[in-house]
C-alpha cells in the first residue's frame, strides 16, 4: 500500500526530473472511500520559467500513478522576494494521490 511518505518521494522526484525546487511540503488528512482512498499534499515549487512547471504537470500527467491537481496557483518570485529573481517562478498547488484498494 502507498502511503504519504512513497508518494512524496515519487512527486518530488518528478519534480526533480523537471528542474522544478520543491520549497514546501505539507501532506493532509488521508480520505478513506469505499473502493480508494485520496492522499493530498501541498506544494510550494520555485521554477526557472513556465516551461519547467509546465514539464513538472506533464509528468505527473503521464506517471503511472493518479494524481489530481487542485488549488494551482502562479506568480513571479520577485513578487515574494522584494523584486529579486524577476525571472523565475514560484507556485503553490494541492497535488491529491489515488490510491485504489485491493
């Protein structure tokens, strides 16, 4: 069984994969269902341009496990750090794992 810890990993390693820096991680309450369960995490990302972020959503688009993106957020960096990094991008995003029982 996948738990908040394997999926974790996996989505900080597509990250990775993207050249995308996860700043933040907060995982939430697991959602038990009669046939799934739902796993959400939090993520605060920092980026070069939109094309790494939009690299990091294809992965997890085309990953083999489902993941759901939810609360998708964007805005320059320099708007968080006082102007420096006027190039690069930070974003805010729930990313909810499903995981199917049995």
């Amino acid at each position: 069984k996948r738990d908040a810890s394997s999926i974790i990993n996996s989505i900080t390693q597509l990250a990775s994969n993207s050249q995308v820096k996860v700043t933040s991680v907060k995982p939430e309450e697991e959602k038990e269902y009669n046939s799934y369960s739902e796993i959400a995490v939090r993520l605060s990302i920092v980026a070069a341009n939109y094309h790494r972020i939009g690299d990091f959503i294809s992965r997890l688009e085309n990953a083999p496990e489902i993941y759901i993106i939810d609360n998708f957020s964007i805005r320059p960096l320099s708007q968080i750090s006082g102007g420096r990094d006027s190039d690069r991008l930070s974003a805010e995003l729930t990313i909810i794992a499903v995981i199917f029982k049995g």
